[in-house]
C-alpha cells in the first residue's frame, strides 16, 4: 500500500512540473491594416479572425507555445468609408483564388517574462494572395485571471513583398502607399473541449 501511495505521489509532482498544454481558441479581437496613399492615410478594419494554438501554462504562467494558426477571410477587411476601395483591396488580394490571409507558427524564438507581460519574437509562414514568406514577429503576452492570454503587436511589410500591387482608385489619381502596417490585440481562452 505504501509503495502505491509513493507512485502516485511521484506521478502527481512530474505531471505538475511537466505543466498543462491546453488548445485555446479566439475569445476576442481586434486588428486594423493601416496605410498611406497620395491623398491621404487610410485604414481597414479586419472584421473576422480565426486563431487557435496549443499553449503551455503552469500555475498561471505562460511556459511556451507549441502551435498557433490565425486565418483572416480577405472579404471581412473593409474600410470605414465606401466600399469602392474594399473592392479593389480584395482584387489585388486576389480573394477569388485565395480567400484567407493565414499565419502559421513554426518557431518560437524566445519567451521572456517582463513584469506582468510576456515579450515574444516568433517565426512563422504568412500566406497573403496565395505567397508564403517565413515572417519574424514580436508580439508582447498577457495572461488574465481566467487563463486566458492576449497577444498584442504590429508588424510593418510591404505588399510588394507578396507579389501584390498597391491598389488605385479614381481612373488612377490616388495611388496607395507599398508600406502598411498591421496592428494586433487577439486573446485566446482555453477551448470548450480542453
């Protein structure tokens, strides 16, 4: 009987320093593409984010990220201001072919906790208008009381780099800028099934 007891009590505490990985899903979002043109600044908002991954946490701190997908549907980027634009942004994005921009996490380059917050450079394979590009981003975490974690950051890419050609409007008098700017705050929650 004692030596059961002692195996289940060597089992409890390699299972408690391995740490829990759990599949988290998106709870919230919020994620703008700004930009420039010859006329003016511009920006769309990106209306509909899908993102899951498996992260580590133990006792309430984040210990890694062993996966992370976001998909982003072309046609949910709209701008405040008419649709005219949208509609040339999801032709130059060629979202009849390929409908989703995605990320796929391939590494985690470092973890390191700050204070309250988590500052994370990551590598991973960015598909825009069907080209991938292996794309180095630094985001900084924080885990809320629910377990819950919120990613947030930008990252500044040029659309040439994709083999996109920044769109035009009126006959070709306003001519928008090759920098844009994507800025990010995506919290993801433990999933129903986890």
């Amino acid at each position: 009987m004692k030596n059961n007891w002692t195996s289940f009590l060597i089992m409890a505490l390699l299972l408690a320093s391995v740490g829990v990985q759990a599949q988290y899903e998106i709870k919230d979002k919020q994620m703008t593409i700004l930009g420039s043109s010859n006329l003016h600044d511009w920006e769309s908002k990106v209306n509909t984010v899908k993102a899951s991954g498996d992260i580590q946490m133990e006792a309430g701190v984040l210990k890694g990220i062993k996966s992370l997908s976001v998909d982003i549907p072309v046609t949910s980027i709209k701008r405040p201001k008419g649709s005219i634009m949208d509609k040339k942004t999801y032709d130059a994005l060629k979202s009849d072919k390929h409908p989703n921009i995605s990320f796929k996490l391939t590494k985690v380059n470092s973890l390191n906790k700050t204070g309250e917050s988590y500052a994370i450079n990551a590598t991973g394979n960015l598909t825009i208008a069907g080209v991938t590009k292996s794309t180095e981003i630094t985001v900084t975490a924080k885990v809320a009381g629910d377990g819950s974690v919120k990613f947030e950051g930008s990252k500044k890419m040029k659309m040439t780099d994709f083999g996109i050609p920044p769109p035009t409007a009126l006959m070709g008098t306003m001519k928008t800028g090759d920098d844009i700017t994507i800025k990010f705050a995506v919290t993801l929650g433990k999933s129903s099934g986890s």
